[in-house]
C-alpha cells in the first residue's frame, strides 16, 4: 500500500507462509494480513464485515480446492474481485539448518498431498526409495521440520516457509510442470478497483452467466457470438454445474475488457435479451508476482 | 464386475475408505483394489502397466485437485478415459460409538480442510464454538477417532469410513451444497468402453482441443461453432493454460456423442482444418452410483 496511512484488514487462506499468504503480501505488504483455515471462512470474513478484503486462491491452486471457492462466490453472489494476482508456484526441498550436510541420509520428506503431486517427477527420479509423509499444508511441514533439528528429514514447501521457518533450501524449483501460476482474487463487498503498483495495463472483467431454463445445443454457441462480433476477446471460459440439479450449468467468463466499454455495455444487453442471467463481478487489474522475490 | 473369472487391478487415489474408494467399488467392486498415495501415483501405476486401471477425481473433488488430473492426464497424453463415474458427494458427522451418549460435549472436530469447508454453514449454525482440526483425509480422520475410545471428539467423512472404522453417525449429509456430484475417470492404457452394469443410455466423449499459434478474438466461437451446427450437444467446456507460457490455452471439451457418430467425424476434421490439434479421450458411459448405498 502506498497510503501509509490506512492499512486495511485482509482475510487470507492460511496457515502463515501459505502461497496465498505470498499473493496477498506481494499486493498489500505484511501488515493487516491474518490467515483463515478455509476459503468459506475468508469469504464470510469479508461478507460480515470482518475484514475489507480476503485474498483466496481461484485457479489451479495448492492447498485450496478451486470449485469450492468458485462456489462460495457465485452462490454467495454479494461480493466483487477487485484485483487479481498471479503468483508462479515455487517448490523447493528443504531442511533444518542443522541438517544441511546430511541430506544424502534423508529418511523422509513431508508436504501436503498437492505439493507431493507436483513434485512426483523430480521425487521418482532423485528420492524413489524415500518414504512420503502428507502434511495439511506446505507451511504445517515447514514448522515440523524446523522443530525436529536431529531428525532427517526433509519438506516440500515455498520461498516464504523456509525464511519463516529458518530452514535451509537444498534444491529449487523441484516441480514438474514450469509456467504454473496459481490465479489469486481480491474480494470485496465494495466494487472497486485496486490500483496500487505495477500491473498489466488492461482491466479484465469476470462474468457469470445462467443459460434460459430451456436451453438448448447450441445456445453457448449463440452467448459467444455474443462477444466475438464484438471483438471483446475472452481469456477463460468454464462450465460449472448448478446446485440445483443434474445437467444445469452455468458459465464462468473472463473478458479481456473492462465492463464501462462501450461494447461491454451491448454484450450485457444482448445477453439479457438471450434470456441469460448475466452477473459481473467486476472489472480489475491483474497484478504479476516478480518471480525473483518469489 | 459380471464375470466371475477376471479381477481387474485397479488403483484409485486412497487412502483406504476415500471418495475415490467407493467410486472404484461400486464399479468394479472390492476385489483387486489399491490406493495410492497421490494422482500421479495412480496415472504412473497405470501407464508403466501396474494396474489395468486407474480411478482419479476429475471435478468438484474433495480429496484431489482438480486441476492435478487435467495436468498430468492431458499432458501426458498416453490413456483414454473408459468410463465416468458420478458420486453424490455425502458428508456425515460421526463419532466413537463409545461416544455416542456424549456428543454434546464434544472439544474438536477433525476432518480434511475441503470438507471442513463443505459443511461451514452447519458447524457455524451448530457447532460454532467447537475448534475444528485438519487432517490429510476424511478417512484419516475417522481412522483416528476409532482409535480414541474415550475423547470426545468427532470426524466428518462419508459411510463408508463410518463403516470401515466401525463409527456411529450423528447427523447426516450435513454439507452446505447438496446436489453436489463428483465425477471420477477411469483411466486405461486401452481405449475401450466399460460397460458393466447400468449406466446411462448415451455415450459421451472428451475432447482436449489445441488452438492454432496465431489464435485470435473470436477462435473459440468459430471452434464450437464445428459443433453447434452438428447439433452436437456440449456438456462441459473449460479453458486450462497450456504450460508453454502465458496466454496460451487449450480447451477440454465433453460431447454428449460417440466418436464414431458420422457428425463427431466431420467435426474432427473440420477441427484441424481449422489449425487445430484435437484429441479424443474416447466415449464411454456415465455411471450413476446409487444415492442410498452412498
């Protein structure tokens, strides 16, 4: 924050030392920040008015399930995005300090299941024989380490974790699959736009859109049309299953625009005139985390 | 399975009593099943020839990322989804049957942190006070509180873990969203089609669609477009980024088609003369598993 003299309250998924605790430090420094065990626990932070932000992972995340936070927010339906950063996930191997020059004694390596998963390769290749223990979070087996000095053992976890946590890196960057960013979104009751530092120039607006209850083949087809004559070009398009039965879907759009265009105005009327339910959960910045600090 | 003298190995993402179990059960029943630690593990065991089989989460799962088996299976690119399996996701409250007479004096609940998140509203309305503890599995848990005769302590998991380590249910189905189905794969080395039992009527297909290099505003809609004037029905469409770099995405597609209907061929290839490169998954059948044996 470059206001020194508000700070605000932000829920974030925690435990401390998360990869969502990053995304939300790199936006508004460390100060204000308090971690939330589970993303419906963020959210209700901010919709009760605990908090003025919560920061919850939306995409290909670590240690939150993905669909339970599109859920939340789109069954909620009261709150906004107001930023979004995209944070590259970093999984390094780590141990006690007292441990650095045994590495090659390592009788296990902890982490959460996820992370363990992201790392299968280099695992296979490197430690095949080396037994793999599931913690609940990257962080929990970071802390454990760093409480066991005499033991061998080793933890799976981010650049901020092994700083927490005082712990040495023995190697970087061990997962399998380069180029996987987590999509983080900054939540608020108030539409806003967060406007703090460096961030990619356009704005990028997220809609929810409910098909007519008669919906047919094709009426996707028809929604897209929608924005393609337009030119309004889409970054992401998902289908979630409605609530409220089998076979009901609803759509989860990413506009590279921002929703005062002009054009954006039209494609919500059309849709309407589609018989759709369109919901803009507003425009907003993306924020890119420097990959060096990560 | 029907016939008597084939067990198929199958692995499925464990542990032992998870949602993935009783998917792979009520497929293939209880002989020749084994967890395995992560989604990767089960994708290895069946690509390096293990298992015949492999049973993952694919949507909306609990216990595994979603987007884990996208990654792993579409970059992969060696297996062929032969069948999908639909389970309602149901979440129990369950203690020590030692503990039964004393579930209102209970000190902790402990499940895994996804389904502590499914079942917020009910702890919040019920159980407001109660610390909630997190664990690496819903079966995990369970597994503990079997162990623990005199705590008073409970877990949140599905029946067959109240069955599995002999638990008595407090209170039934108490996650927020009902209607809420995870969708398993069966994946194999050989496309073929499971057809067991009783499954839905019609084949579907999943489709991983690549746009060409120089894709543009609008690339997408001329894409469905190949199906819509088909009237090939979509029932799922979800961008994922390639892992290329930024921007760069590809496109899972289910048809509620068999591929070797005389449209889905045509749409093939008009796919690639539009630039694309398209993949089949294969067709196979739905399973629905039965609501009251869940």
């Amino acid at each position: 924050m470059n206001d020194t003299n508000y700070t605000p309250s932000v829920a974030y998924l925690g435990p401390e030392a998360s990869f969502t605790h990053i995304a939300a430090a790199e936006l508004f420094g460390h100060k204000g920040l308090t971690p939330r065990p589970t993303i419906p626990d963020c959210i209700e932070a901010v919709t009760e008015g605990h908090v003025a932000y919560a920061v919850v992972p939306l995409e290909n995340a670590l240690e939150g399930s993905v669909p339970l936070t599109i859920d939340y927010l789109f069954h909620g339906g009261e709150l906004f995005i107001t930023a979004e950063i995209s944070t590259p996930i970093g999984q390094h191997l780590m141990v006690n300090k007292a441990q650095k020059d045994f590495t090659d004694q390592l009788e296990s390596i902890q982490s959460h299941p996820h992370a363990l998963a992201q790392c299968h390769k280099f695992l296979q290749y490197r430690y095949r024989k080396i037994p793999l223990i599931q913690t609940t979070s990257t962080a929990a087996a970071a802390k454990y380490i760093s409480e066991q000095p005499a033991l061998h053992i080793a933890a799976i976890g981010n650049q901020l974790a092994a700083e927490t946590y005082g712990l040495h890196i023995v190697e970087e960057n061990i997962h399998d699959f380069h180029f996987n960013h987590t999509r983080f979104v900054v939540l608020s009751l108030r539409k806003e736009i967060l406007d703090h530092k460096n961030h990619a120039a356009s704005k990028k607006t997220t809609l929810m859109v409910k098909l007519p209850e008669d919906d047919k083949a094709g009426m996707l087809h028809q929604i897209l049309s929608v924005f393609s004559w337009r030119r309004l070009n889409l970054s992401k398009i998902e289908s979630r299953p409605l609530k409220t039965g089998l076979g009901h879907y609803f759509f989860i759009i990413d506009v590279n625009e921002s929703e005062d265009h002009p054009m954006m105005k039209g494609a919500m009327e059309e849709l309407a005139a589609l018989g759709c339910t369109a919901r803009s959960f507003g425009s907003y910045y993306v924020y890119e985390t420097d990959p060096s600090s990560e």
